[in-house]
C-alpha cells in the first residue's frame, strides 16, 4: 500500500462535548468476516494509513460491501481523437 503522509490528508472528529453520543448494537459477523476485517485493518495499520481512535464512544459498526469485478479503462487516446479536444 502507497505511503500517503498527513500533509496530503487526515481526518479528525471535532466533538462537541454538549451532545451525548449514540451507540449502534453490536453487530455480529461470520468467523470469515471477522478474520477479513482484522487482516484489512492490520494492513491499514502497518501502513500507517489509521491509527487507534481516541474516542471509541463515537464507532459504528463496519460496513462491509462485496466488490464487483471491474477493470479501468485508458480512454486518453480515444479523447486525443475527438478533433483535439482533451
């Protein structure tokens, strides 16, 4: 995974203190899921892309949403084509 410093982006939770937070019920997960987290999230971590959150109070539940095969497709030479219009 490609190294992206604080300088290009970073997240923060401004808190207002005055507002009591919501927590959602746990959700439970097959042992495939729980495993699939836990190796994506050890990869984010040693990436240092996350770190542990200061205010767990505010978490939700993971969504986890199966990929659809996909592919990308170069189309700058098709663009180049259109009268020289980029």
């Amino acid at each position: 995974m490609t190294v992206i410093g604080p300088p290009v982006i970073e997240h923060s939770l401004n808190v207002n203190s005055a507002v009591k937070p919501i927590q959602q019920k746990r959700r439970r997960f097959s042992k495939e899921k729980v495993q699939a987290v836990r190796h994506e999230t050890k990869k984010l971590v040693m990436a240092d892309f996350v770190e542990e959150a200061r205010y767990p109070q505010w978490l939700a539940n993971v969504v986890m949403v199966k990929k659809a095969r996909w592919q990308v497709v170069d189309v700058c030479r098709l663009h180049l084509s259109q009268q020289g219009v980029p």
